[in-house]
C-alpha cells in the first residue's frame, strides 16, 4: 500500500477524535436543540464546549462561533450574505485573489453577475499577493476584501496580517479561507482586525462535513450577515439545520488538540519538508512559490510529467497534481496560472502534502521512480 502525501485535500481523523465521534453517534446521541431531556441537554453541552475550543485557537468568543458543513459553506455565508448590506450602504466594490479556492471565487462571481464590482488580484511569481497591491484596489465605497491564509495548491502562506493591518483604518469587512491553516498556524488568524474566518474539520484531523465560521465584532457589532438558507434558526438563525452534534465536537476537540501539540506537529512536519527539498534540490527540481507552509510543497522538474509521475508513484505514494475541487476537470491549475508560469511547468508540477503522523517518506523510492521518467 502507497503511503498517503495528499494531506491538503484531506487528512486522517486522529483515534481520540474518532472515539469520540463514536462516542456520540452509538451512545450519547441527543439532538441539541431538544431541551426536555438530559440527552438533549448533554448534546447542547458538547456543541457549546466545542464552541470554546474553535474560538480559542482564533482568540475569539465563543459566541462569534457558528458551525457550518465546511470551508465552503463558510465562505459563501461569509461572502453571499454580505450582499444585502452592501446594497443598502451603496457598497458594491469586492476584492479577492486570482488565486483563491473556487469555494472564493465562485461566491464573487456570483456578486458579480448581481452587479458588484470586483477588483482581483494577481500574485507576483513567488505566489504572494503584494501588500501594496491590496492598498492601490481599495475603494471608498468597498465593502469586503477576501484573500486565503495557506494555498492549498502551493502551500503559499499570504501575509494575512499586513493585510489587517493596512485595513485598520478602512471600514471594508476581511474575510480570510483559512481552511489549510487553522490550527496550524495559529498567531495570524488572531489578528482582531480579521472579521471573518472559515474553517474546514477535515484538513485537522476531524471527519469530512464539518466546519465553522468565526464572525468578530468590532466593539460590540457582529458583521451584519443575513442567511443564505433558511429553516429552522440555529446557529445564530444564520445557518439552519439539525447540529452535527458528533462532528462539531469532533472538530472542537480537533482544535484543542492543535493547540496542545502545535510545537511538535511542527518540528516533524518540517523535519519531512526538509528531507523531501533536498531530494528534490538533488532532481533539479523547482519549488512553485515561496514562503511556503511546512505541510506541503508544489514543484516541477523539467522533462518530468505530473500524470506520468502518479501512475509510476502508485505503489510508493499518493500525490496529487491540483485541487482536490477540480482534479476530475484536467484544466490548468488557475493558482499556477496566475503565478505566470508555462503550460509545460503547469503539467510537470506535483503537490505532496503531509501531516505530523506521516511515517518516513520512501525518498529512495520516490527518486528513483523520478530519474526512471527523465
């Protein structure tokens, strides 16, 4: 069996998470809205610890805190239901990247067809978007600015906090896709001038289907999102819907666990990235953008096909050559795209992702199998 180096599309939920989703699904198994029972009332209780446990990794109250699907519900709340306050305060200019999550840029294509104005903007070669190009698209009158914290292609880390800064003085809401570095990197998303932060369960070790959105306020006003479903009023009368009572928890205590181990997730997670660069270094390979998160890295080697690759890499390791969202499509990789390199470049370039439970990646194997295609 190949060894599994495909953590950005998703990752293996950790045994004590799996417990106690177990747990909650076979014995404690109330509905969270019921009140007239202990098993109801025990149910509310897991959702609102796990409330706590989500706001803390951000800073964040845990009434700022409503649960979600995932990342992509999150952003489409985060994104669509600003649209009714931008209308009523004139507010109708949007900004995002060229290079976010389709879960991103399909919401403001969305705004756009209904008449927002949007500026994107383009990463330089490196894969960063530039500070003073976020300042130069701003406008009077916008109303949201959207840019990722980690790339799940590249594993670019923006620099979320300069661009918080920059809107100290600026009354547009920022929405920061922080599915791929929450709870990994945890000092940026605390920033306070962050409004709005999606989360995604099952790129932290919790099950697919689950996720959250963090909405601070500024003083003491919440951003003035209005649902985009309707059905029921929970969470907030923002999100309806049954509670996943065993997810939520599962993501909750996900997040604790992040907290708790954050020094030594980090040092294994780098001590694989720097045995994988100095295998590649010694292919003559090239990294695809810099600043680049330790769980992942993007890169091409000339005269080396990505599908070719794969098929030779099946019973070594599992890599991926896209987004998870798109790769049944076989269209170009927008992020590489926008980083300006060559269709030959965008067909050769391979993402391995990893996590701290990886075992030993075989580098041997993996190398051989590489100057075997050269």
């Amino acid at each position: 069996m190949s060894l599994y180096l495909d953590c950005s599309a998703t990752t293996q939920v950790i045994k004590p998470v799996a417990d106690l989703v177990y747990k909650l699904m076979v014995e404690e198994y109330g509905n969270a809205g019921s009140r007239t029972h202990s098993f109801g009332v025990d149910a509310k209780r897991y959702v609102e610890k796990a409330r706590l446990q989500v706001a803390e990794v951000v800073d964040a109250d845990k009434n700022e805190v409503i649960f979600t699907s995932g990342a992509t519900e999150s952003n489409n709340i985060a994104i669509l239901g600003l649209e009714k306050y931008g209308r009523k305060t004139n507010k109708m200019h949007i900004i995002t990247t060229e290079i976010e999550h389709k879960a991103v840029l399909e919401p403001f294509l969305e705004l756009e067809n209904r008449g927002f104005e949007v500026t994107w903007l383009k990463p330089n070669k490196n894969g960063l978007i530039e500070v003073q190009d976020l300042a130069d698209a701003l406008q009077e009158n916008t109303l949201l600015v959207s840019i990722m914290f980690v790339n799940n292609e590249t594993g670019c880390i923006q620099h979320i906090e300069s661009y918080a800064d920059l809107l100290t003085d600026h009354e547009a809401f920022f929405h920061v896709d922080a599915a791929q570095g929450y709870g990994k990197y945890i000092e940026p998303l605390q920033h306070t001038r962050i409004d709005l932060i999606s989360i995604s369960g099952h790129k932290l070790y919790a099950p697919k289907g689950i996720g959250a959105l963090v909405m601070r306020k500024r003083g003491f006003i919440k951003p003035p999102l209005t649902p985009i479903m309707f059905g029921g009023g929970q969470e907030r009368k923002l999100r309806p819907g049954t509670l996943a009572v065993p997810l939520i928890a599962a993501l909750g205590l996900s997040s604790e666990l992040a907290i708790k181990h954050a020094e030594a997730r980090k040092n294994q997670v780098c001590a694989i990235k720097e045995k994988v660069l100095e295998m590649l270094k010694d292919l003559g390979a090239k990294i695809n953008g810099t600043e680049t998160s330790d769980y992942v890295v993007n890169f091409f080697i000339p005269g080396l096909n990505s599908e070719a690759a794969m098929v030779a890499f099946k019973d070594v390791i599992a890599v991926s050559n896209g987004s998870a969202c798109t790769s049944s499509s076989y269209i170009p990789s927008h992020v590489l795209v926008a980083m300006g390199m060559d269709e030959k470049e965008i067909n050769g370039s391979i993402r391995m992702s990893w996590s701290h439970m990886t075992d030993d990646v075989p580098l041997a194997q993996v190398s051989e199998r590489i100057k075997q295609l050269l």
